[in-house]
C-alpha cells in the first residue's frame, strides 16, 4: 500500500506527462482546447507538487522528533546524575549516622570508665580524709583538749505574757467594743 505522498507524487507526475504530451500535441495541431487543457493539466501537477510541499512541510515532523530525541536524552541524562546524587546523598548519611553511633558508642565507654576513675579516687580521697579526721580526733582527746560533751539540760523558754484588753475596751480602729 502506498502512503499519501507516494500517491500525491504519482498523480502530479502523471499530470505533468499528460500536461505537457496534451500542451505539445495542442501546439502542433493548433488546437486552442488541448493547449489549455494541457496548461490546466500541468497547473494541476505544479499544484500537487506544491501541495505535496505544504503536506511534508506541515506534517515532516522528523526535525521536531530528533529535538525531543535529544532532549529526553539529555533529561535521561539529568535523571541518572540526580539519582546518583541522590544514592551519593543517601550513602554519606548513612556514613555519618554509622560514624556518629560509633563515636557515642566511643563517648560513652570513655565517660564510663572516666566516671568509675572519678568514683573510686573520690571513695579513696573520702577514706583518707576520714582516717585523718579520726586521728585527729584520737589525739585531742588523749591529750585533753576534746572533753566528751556533759549532759546538758533541757531548757523551755516561756512564752511571754499576754495581756488581753479589758473589756469594753474599743479594739484598735474599729470603733466596736467588746462583750
């Protein structure tokens, strides 16, 4: 099967040939009909071959096709960096979490073990300083100067006296008496 500009190019040739066969014979014999039927006929072919033209310049799509071609070549392009990106990205975060879990992993053991240092200097340091304390304690007491404590006496302090207003007294800035 022929496509469409196949046939349109068919009958405008035809329409040459028998144009200019129709144009020639007309010349020959002097026969006005023939002239302009074969001048008609070969205006027919010119019109096909400028509507064929039109037709391919209107519908000739492969300059626009090789267009999108490239651009969806390059947008492919573009897709493939951004996902690349994208994988780079999601990788180096995944290297820094690694890294930051490793190093409070790392923190951590350090203040622990830092902590356990910290306790057991001070466990020492409190146990010296009580040790001294009790020496000391043992040496004034040996030698007289720290009495043990005499028993003390309790003491109440008493609560002053009160003295109520007499009655009939007007209370302060009232002006009300009482019963």
């Amino acid at each position: 099967m022929l496509l469409t500009r196949h046939r349109i190019t068919a009958a405008a040739i035809a329409s040459l040939t028998a144009g200019i066969a129709l144009l020639a014979h007309g010349l020959n014999t002097d026969s006005t009909a023939r002239t302009t039927g074969g001048i008609c006929l070969m205006s027919c072919a010119l019109l096909f071959a400028a509507l064929l033209a039109i037709r391919t310049w209107v519908i000739d799509t492969s300059q626009e096709r090789s267009q999108l071609h490239d651009a969806t070549r390059a947008a492919d392009a573009e897709r493939e960096r951004y996902q690349a990106a994208q994988f780079a990205v999601r990788a180096e975060r995944e290297r820094m979490r690694r890294d930051a879990a490793a190093a409070e992993r790392r923190t951590e053991a350090t203040l622990t073990s830092e902590r356990a240092a910290m306790r057991e200097q001070f466990e020492e340091e409190r146990n010296a300083l009580i040790a001294s304390t009790f020496e000391t304690a043992v040496r004034l007491m040996r030698a007289g100067i720290l009495d043990a404590p005499a028993a003390h006496q309790d003491c109440v302090i008493p609560f002053p006296a009160q003295g109520h207003p007499a009655e009939g007294e007007a209370t302060r800035g009232r002006g009300v008496t009482r019963p």
